[in-house]
C-alpha cells in the first residue's frame, strides 16, 4: 500500500444484466483529509456481500451506488488521524469505508471494534455475518429446540453461522446449498444434519425427504424458487426469517416465485418476517458474548475465504455471486 496514494475502485456503469469486470475501474486519488467530526481510516479488510449487487439496483436500507462513485462496501480498518470525539489514532473501526485504501468517514457512522486477533473475525462472526445470523434466527424465527430449522445459501457467510446456532439452540437443521462438496462439508464439518444440492434440481422433493416431519423455521436469503420449494414443506405457525433474495440480485429483474404464497401464508397461518440487522444493535453486547462463547467452546466454527488485493474485489464479489466462496468471503488489503 502506498503511503501517498488513495487507491480505489470506482464502480463505472450500473449493470443492466450480469455484473462483470467492466463495469469497474481502479483509480488513484489523493489521501484525504479528515474534517470535524470525521475520522481518516485505512482499510485492512473488505467486507463482499451479495448485498453489494443489490444497491446498484437502486435504494435499499441504504442510498444506491451510483456510477463513477467509489464502489461501496463495508469494511475493517484503523483509525490514522482523528478529529472526532471518541476516536484516536489506533482505534480499530468498522463502517462503510468503500473499496479503497483510505475514508473519511463522519465518526458518527463507524463503530470501534475490540482489538482481537484474528482482526478478520470482525467481519465475520463477530461482525454484520454472525450478528445477522444471531438476530435474524433467535430474535425473527424464534426456533425452539426439537424443531427443524432450514435455511438456504447454507454454506456462506451467514447461512453458515444460522444453521450452527439452530444446532446449538437444538434444532434440526437441514442446509440448502449449491453442490456436493458443500453439501458434505455442512454435514461432515459443521454438524448440519442434512443438506440438500440445489444444483441437483428436484429441490421440493429433496427437501420433502430431508425434512419429513416438515419445517418448523426457514431462513431464507436467496428468495425465488428456493422460498417457493419450501413453503408447502411449512408446519402451520411457521416462521420464516428473510434476510436476502440473492436470486434476484445479479442480473436483469425476473419475475421468479414464490407463487400462491397468500393462500399457504392465511391456511398454515405462517409468519414471514424481513429484518435489517441494524434494529438490533441496541442488543449486540449480548449477541456477541454468546457468539465469543461459542467460538471459544468449540461449539460454533469459523469459515473465512481471504483473498488478496484490492485489484481483486470486483473478480471475488462476482464469484461471490456466483457461489465461489465457503463462509465470509473478504478482501485484504
């Protein structure tokens, strides 16, 4: 990293079908300055998250990127020159830094961080992955123990800690994953009790078979025919748990399923529930001693997939998108 250069990587074209490489271009700029109130971070870890598709599209929870704007994008680093309350040099801050080397971000929108080691486990477990994971299944689905709990994109960054916690709480867990070796590794690995290949197609009737007393809970972050397979599988005073629609994020919009979802929902008297995990952050001191606690104990496992370069963020969000990774997937700088 270069000490008086800014590296960053500007999102050029909003895509209109499939994100590609083109539509991205590294640039160089001068380091800025923090102003009152504002802290100058360097970025050491990227955060790549389906969600980062999805704000091309347009406003989300948050405002949409726009094109030849800094790509955006969550992130871990340190804190070099403050001139905010609160904030010093060596703090270890997460916010919304953007794919480049150097923000300055408001301190007002950064969160310091415990310095722990490995420093990567911010952006994973102990970050927006497993606080997501945490609330969306205990505080929106509300799984109790002996009941089967689902949940799909099983083998990423937050479907992974969701089906590990429901095992914890004493679910049943099934995963809903794309190949065989992710399959086998959610059951051989991470105590998954079965796992279902989408890729294999016959989604419904795998499920049928996987969970043959029915689901109890489905976190769903992929929306699409995967949300429409399992809602006829739904035990009636069913929860579902929405935290994404990956299905829908890349490419041109489709007006895929779930189809006749009011009449499931009014007779098996379901409850479907979206979350932002930002409500919750009023309970995360609570959340993250749990998730420390279970770490620590051996009960809950860590999956990462680090890649390195800056240069390399739009290559690792398009695999990303195209379900490279096992676990958190992230950029070090």
């Amino acid at each position: 990293m270069n000490a008086s250069v800014n590296r960053q990587i500007l999102l050029v074209e909003k895509p209109v079908g499939k994100l590609g490489h083109e539509h991205f271009r590294m640039s160089d700029a001068a380091i800025p300055e923090p102003k009152d109130g504002e802290a100058l971070v360097r970025v050491h870890y990227i955060s790549l998250d389906a969600a980062n598709r999805a704000w091309m599209h347009g406003a989300t929870y948050r405002a949409a990127v726009e094109a030849n704007s800094v790509m955006a994008g969550g992130g871990i680093g340190e804190v070099v020159a403050s001139k905010a309350d609160g904030l010093k040099a060596g703090d270890i801050v997460f916010g919304d830094t953007g794919w480049q080397d150097y923000a300055a971000i408001p301190a007002k929108h950064l969160t310091r961080m415990p310095k722990l080691e490995p420093m990567t486990h911010l952006l994973s477990v102990f970050g927006i992955a497993g606080l997501t994971a945490y609330f969306g299944l205990l505080d929106v689905a509300k799984p109790k123990p002996g009941e089967t709990v689902a949940v799909s994109a099983a083998a990423g960054s937050v479907g992974s800690i969701v089906g590990q916690i429901a095992r914890i709480k004493g679910c049943r867990v099934v995963g809903i994953a794309g190949g065989k070796d992710k399959c086998d590794w959610l059951t051989s690995e991470l105590g998954f009790d079965a796992a279902v290949d989408y890729k294999d197609g016959a989604v419904f009737k795998a499920l049928r078979a996987a969970a043959p007393k029915g689901i109890d809970v489905y976190f769903d972050n992929v929306g699409g025919d995967i949300l429409e397979a399992c809602l006829p599988l739904m035990n009636n005073r069913g929860r579902i748990s929405c935290c994404g629609a990956i299905s829908q994020y890349d490419g041109a919009p489709q007006a895929t399923g779930p189809r006749g979802v009011p009449g499931l929902i009014v007779v098996k008297r379901l409850i479907m529930q979206g979350f932002i995990v930002m409500d919750f952050m009023d309970q995360r001191d609570k959340a993250l001693s749990d998730l420390q606690s279970w770490v620590s104990s051996g009960k809950l496992k860590v999956q990462e997939d680090i890649i390195n370069g800056l240069e390399n963020t739009p290559k690792a969000l398009i695999g990303l998108l195209a379900g490279e990774n096992r676990g958190k997937r992230m950029i070090k700088l």
